[in-house]
C-alpha cells in the first residue's frame, strides 16, 4: 500500500514511517509543494528467489547438462 507524505512530515517521523516500511511493507510517496519528489520502499532481497532455488536443488527437477563433462571443459565453457 502507498501512502503520500509531504517531505517536512517524512524528515520530523523519518523512524516511524521506516518502521512501517519494515513491518507492514508500506511504501510511501514523499511529495515537496505537491510534487512526488521520491518513493520511500523495502528492499527487496531476493531470498524467495534463493530459497527457491534451494528447493530445486534438493528435489532434483534441476537439469543437468554437465554430468559428462570433465572440469577443463566445464571451465572452458564458462570463459565463454
């Protein structure tokens, strides 16, 4: 959910607003004289994206294109 702020009301609750960016995942739109000016957001992490990954590997729907290879051309095909 986004939220508009002007820049005075972010700069004296700067703690307040980063919390809620922390715990509810807010966003909010910083506005000077009615104009967005920047956007105040969570950083994205990507551990979903690891953990995924993770699971892949151990469930074993990877696939594996190496499994005939030597280490020299494994290490030849990455120079490419």
């Amino acid at each position: 959910m986004t939220k508009t702020v002007t820049a005075l009301e972010m700069k004296t609750r700067l703690g307040r607003y980063l919390a809620g960016v922390e715990s509810d995942a807010m966003e909010y739109l910083i506005t000077r004289h009615e104009r967005p000016v920047a956007l105040l957001v969570p950083v994205r992490t990507g551990r979903g994206t690891r953990a995924a990954a993770l699971r892949r590997l151990a469930t074993g729907s990877v696939r594996r294109k190496a499994d005939n290879w030597t280490t020299k051309q494994l290490i030849e095909a990455g120079r490419k």
